[in-house]
C-alpha cells in the first residue's frame, strides 16, 4: 500500500515537474512571439509614417499643381470675357452710329417727303388750271378730253406694236430660216441617193414574139400555171416582143419576172416546170429579201432588229412610192432624221431606227386595212420596240399628234427626203389639185383680191383689198392662212405665204 502511494506520489510529483517545466518553456516562447511581434508592429507603424509623409507630399504637389492650373484657366476665361466686353462695346458704339445715321436719313425723308406733297399739290392745282382752260379753249368736257387721248395713244400704240411686231418676226424669220439652213444643209449633204421610177407593172422582154406562144401554152395551160403559181397577172398583148406583168405586190411581181426570165432562157415551158422554177425563185427571192434588210439596217446604223422587221424592210426592196423606192427612203430618212437628232440634242437612236421602220406599214399595207403608219406603229410595238419609236412612226404623217421631239424629226427627215427635186413624180392633175386647194385656202379670207400659187406650190401671194385690211390685219391674215393651211392640206416641205397691201394715190397735175 504505501508502495503503490509512493509511486503514486512520484508519478503525481512527476507529472507536476513537467507541467511546471512546460508552462515555463510556453511563457518564454510566448514572451520570445510577443517580442516579435512587438517589433513587427513598430516596422509597419514606422512604414505607415513613411507613407503617410510621402502621401501628404504628394499631395501637396497635387494641389498646388491643381491651383495653378485653376488660376491660369481662370485668366484665360478672364481674358475672354475682357475681349468679348470690348467687342461689345465696340458694336454698341457701332450701333449707336448707325442710329444716329438713320435718325439722320429719316429726318431727311421726312423732309423730302413734305417737299413733294407740295409739289403734288402744286401740281394737282396747276393740273386743274390746264383741265379748265382746255375745255374753255376746246369746248370739250373731261372725258371727251380723256376718251380722245386714249384713241390717240391707242393707235400710237398699236402701230408701235405692228412695227415692232413686223421687226421682231422678220429678224426671228431671218434667224431661224438661216438656222434651218444649216441644220438641213448639215443632215441632207450626207445623204447622196439615186432613185429608179417603178409602178404596179413590170415589163418582160422577149427573144421574139413566137415566145409568147410558147408562154401561153396549149388552150392557156402555161399563162394560168404561171398566174396561178405567181399571184400576178400576165397582160399579152400588142407590144412586140414583150409581156407585161401586172400586181399590186411588188414581191410576188418580181419572183414572177424573175421566174419568166429563167423560164425563157432555159426554153422548157409546161405547168410542171414553171411550178418548180417559180418555187426555186421565192427561195431566192427570199434570200434577197433577207439581204436587203440587213444592208438597210447596217447602212442606217441601226442593229438589235426582230428577223421579222428585216424581212419587212427587205420586202420595201420592192416597193415604190411616187417613183422612190420605199427601201433607200427609209434608209435616206434614218440617217437624215439621225444627223438632225445629233444636231437638235435628241436620241440619235430612236431618231435613226424611226426613220429606218417609218414606212414599214407599206410591207404589208395591200394585205391589212388602215393607213401605213398606224399599221407600222402596230408591227413594231408587237416585235418589242420601245415606246418612243413606236409613236414617232404612228405620227409621221399625222394619224397621232406627235409629242416628242424624236416623232417631229422623223417628220421632218420623211418630208424632207420625198420634197428635194427628182425624189418624186407626181400626175399633172394632182399637181394642178395641189395648187387650186392652195389658191382656194387663200380666197376664203374676207377682204382677199386675189391669190396666186407660184414656185410649184412651195409659195402663195395673196393680194388683200387695203381699204379692208389694215397692217396689222395683214399680218393677222398670214397667220390665220398658214394655220388653216397646216391644218386642211397635205404637202411635202414648207410653203411660204406672203400678204401684199398696197394702196395707190392717183392725182394729175393740169
């Protein structure tokens, strides 16, 4: 028992030692950390001074840096401000001066303006002084007075304005003939075309006048086969050595020549020979056709066409109008209508390709009804040509009124190609028509003499009664004359109108 307390009492006594020996190792560690730290702190504490020194300088700086960039913003808004007030006063005193100018000016307005009521006055008494002694002198009244200087200055006027006017259209005549002069002279000295003189019929010559035997036939089997493979008329008649052939269609007239010609040559002449001639030559005939339409769309300078617009223009290879052949008319009015439009400033392209399908109608004009121009205007607008193109060929002879300048210039080129000498043939008897209807316009004015048609048509001198028609009326009566002309005939070009009013005094000295 007392063992054990004493070795309880070594393990207690044990266990106290080393507690007191680790307490005291813990305090001196703990006094070892806490002096450390101690110091530690002091190091932070004495940085945080530091920086808090370098911090208050800079900051310093900053603000003195601050205040004068203040004080130097603040002596330039300073100055601003100073300029502005200079400136100010400136236009202020500059103001001023200009107030005192116009006080100045109206008070010497007001001045003027007093000095001329006066003189109103003066006038207005001085007026009904002159009214007063006019009526004495004139025994007239006021508005007799004022109704005769009227009619006077009316007159004066009236014949200042005729003189003026007369000046004015002659200078402006003079003007725009030389102008045209120039522009038609330019357009048509491009244009060098030859014409041969055709109509409905087309004579074949003969070997010898047996052939027309031969081209008859037994009981007429060769005559009615060619006729009636042709489309055309064959006249055998009296002229030697000699058929003629007779057709409204140019085109089925020449594939008939063409086939009678190789008919003869060859000397076979029988119903089956002439079928099969007459269809080689429609082959060829066509080819031609095609040909020629390109030639006239290369000549013209016109491309882009519809294959059946060619054709048509190849097909006016054919036709004559007047004696002119429709094709180089065409062609001679594309490149007219062309040199205008470059001239004018207007599209040369519609003005070329215009002209160039103009008389396209005439292709086909024996096979549909209505005037060649509308009918061309339908073919051209249904094969894709625009719009403008379109009306200038319905215009050109006046079916549309034309409304662009393209459709006036295919007017004018078309006028111009069928009016120069030796492009047409006309009858006598329209010719002789022609002018009576011109002279008969003329006559139908009141206080017309007479009326005479000179230069083929192209002029008409009308001879007015002078106790009737006055100067001015004169120069009324020539418009009135061309405006009805324009409006009732028909006619290539231009006619000129003159009006002659002469008034003679006869006396005799006995």
């Amino acid at each position: 028992m007392e063992t054990m307390l004493m070795v309880v009492a070594a393990v207690v006594v044990t266990a106290i030692v080393a507690m007191s020996g680790t307490y005291l190792y813990l305090q001196r560690a703990a006094r070892s950390r806490l002096r450390a730290t101690g110091d530690e702190v002091r190091r932070l504490l004495e940085e945080a001074e530091a920086r808090q020194r370098e911090i208050l300088l800079e900051a310093k700086d900053a603000a003195l840096k601050l205040r004068e960039e203040l004080e130097q913003e603040y002596q330039q808004r300073r100055q601003q401000v100073e300029r502005l007030e200079r400136r100010l006063q400136a236009k202020e005193e500059q103001l001023d001066r200009r107030l005192e100018n116009l006080e100045k000016r109206e008070r010497k307005i007001q001045a003027r303006e007093k000095e001329i009521e006066e003189r109103l006055e003066e006038i207005a008494r001085l007026e009904q002084e002159r009214q007063a002694e006019l009526q004495r002198v004139a025994q007239m009244t006021l508005e007799e007075a004022r109704q005769l200087v009227i009619q006077q200055a009316t007159e004066e006027a009236r014949e200042l304005l005729n003189r003026q006017v007369r000046e004015l259209e002659q200078q402006v005549r003079e003007e725009a003939q030389q102008r045209a002069r120039m522009i038609l002279a330019t357009a048509i000295q491009r244009i060098a075309s030859e014409y041969v003189a055709e109509a409905t019929v087309t004579v074949v010559p003969l070997p010898s006048d047996d052939m027309k035997g031969r081209i008859i036939g037994r009981e007429g089997r060769n005559i009615r086969a060619l006729e009636q493979a042709t489309g055309v008329d064959l006249i055998v008649d009296d002229t030697p050595e000699a058929v003629t052939l007779s057709s409204f269609d140019p085109v089925r007239r020449e594939i008939a020549r063409r086939a009678l010609l190789k008919l003869i040559q060859d000397g076979r002449i029988h119903p089956a020979r002439i079928e099969e001639v007459v269809e080689k030559t429609r082959q060829e005939v066509e080819q031609i056709i095609w040909e020629e339409g390109e030639r006239a769309a290369l000549e013209a300078g016109v491309q882009g066409l519809h294959p059946d617009l060619i054709r048509l223009l190849g097909r006016l290879r054919f036709r004559t109008s007047y004696g002119q052949n429709v094709l180089q008319h065409s062609i001679e009015v594309a490149l007219i209508a062309g040199a205008l439009a470059a001239e004018l400033g207007a599209d040369v392209n519609v003005a070329k390709t215009a002209g160039l399908l103009h008389d396209i109608g005439k292709a086909v004009d024996h096979e549909v009804e209505g005037p060649h121009a509308l009918i061309g205007a339908d073919i051209a607008r249904r094969l894709g040509r625009s719009a403008k193109i379109v009306h200038a060929i319905a215009a050109h002879h006046g079916e549309e009124e034309p409304k662009t300048v393209e459709a006036f210039i295919v007017a004018a080129a078309d006028a111009i190609s069928g009016a120069r000498p030796g492009a047409r043939r006309e009858m006598l008897e329209a010719y002789i028509k022609r002018l009576e209807a011109l002279e008969s316009v003329a006559t139908s004015f009141p206080g017309v003499q007479k009326a005479y048609a000179i230069q083929a048509g192209r002029e008409v001198r009308i001879l007015v009664r002078p106790d009737q028609i006055d100067d001015y009326g004169a120069l009324r009566l020539a418009r009135d004359v061309v405006k009805k002309i324009q409006e009732t005939l028909d006619y290539p070009g231009q006619i000129k109108v003159t009006v002659i009013r002469e008034t003679r005094a006869i006396d005799y000295a006995r």
